[in-house]
C-alpha cells in the first residue's frame, strides 16, 4: 500500500501467457481485480486507472493469483 495526493492513479503492469491476477483498492473501496493474462506478452499496459477526488488517499495492491508485477503508479496531481 502506499499513501498519494492527487485526483487520478494508474498502474503500469507487464502482461503475458503466464501472468496472474492482481487485487487493487482505493481508500478502503471495494478490491478490482485486473487480471494480466494475454495471448502475447507485452512489457508496459496501463492495466488499471481511476479518476478521484482531489486530496490525500490510500492505494492498496495485491498479487493474487500467479505472476504478478507492477512496473509503475502513476499520480495526477
């Protein structure tokens, strides 16, 4: 988990045959799973993104199930 200010976040994941499913919250909300798999891989994809109140949160990730990698977060402030 990480603390972040701002009004929009993504999550930059490698995806491919043999990846997995990550779990990903905002603030305590309910868990969004992504899952990863595709038929080919691919280094980068914006697998997740929201658009959010303005101000201080909370982003929660989890690997649940097989490969799982993140590659970056990004904020919009």
């Amino acid at each position: 988990s990480t603390s972040f200010s701002g009004k929009a976040v993504a999550v930059v994941a490698p995806v491919g045959p043999n990846r997995g499913i990550l779990r990903i919250r905002v603030d305590g909300a309910e868990w969004h799973e992504v899952d990863l798999h595709a038929v080919k891989g691919a280094q980068r994809r914006v697998v997740f993104s929201r658009r959010i109140q303005d101000g201080p949160h909370v982003l929660e990730i989890e690997g649940h199930q097989g490969q799982t990698a993140i590659d970056a977060i990004l904020i919009v402030r």
